[in-house]
C-alpha cells in the first residue's frame, strides 16, 4: 500500500536532514546514495512517485549536489 503524501514528506525531511552527514561519510559517492535513499522513498510513493522524485531532486539541488532544474516559462 502507497504511503500518504504526509509520510512520504516525513521519510523527504529525514532525508534532507540526513544529507550533511552523508556528505561526510560518503564523500564521493553520497550523490549515488542520495539518490538511492530517495528512489527507495519513490517506491512506497505509488500515485505520488513524480512528486517524490522531483522532491529528491530538489534536495540534491539546495545541496548543491546537481544544478537545479531549470523552471518552465
């Protein structure tokens, strides 16, 4: 069964939280960790996987893990 948008915004702020540490004890490889985190967190999403996705990417983007998206006109 597909977690609420309220669960999976809980299980994104851990996330986001978690990604300093992450920095420093995966150094190279914490993007593909974060990355991992988060695909993990799109697959309890069901109908919400987009918007979990495209909450994932903003959290690697505010952490200046990759370039934000740029926004549509």
């Amino acid at each position: 069964m597909p977690l609420s948008r309220d669960d999976l915004a809980k299980l994104l702020a851990n996330l986001d939280a978690a990604v300093p540490g992450m920095l420093q004890i995966h150094d190279g490889e914490a993007l593909e960790a974060i990355a991992c985190m988060g695909e993990d967190i799109a697959d309890q999403a069901g109908h919400e996987r987009s918007w979990v996705e495209d909450q994932v990417e903003a959290i690697m983007a505010r952490h200046g893990l990759i370039d934000p998206a740029p926004r549509e006109a």
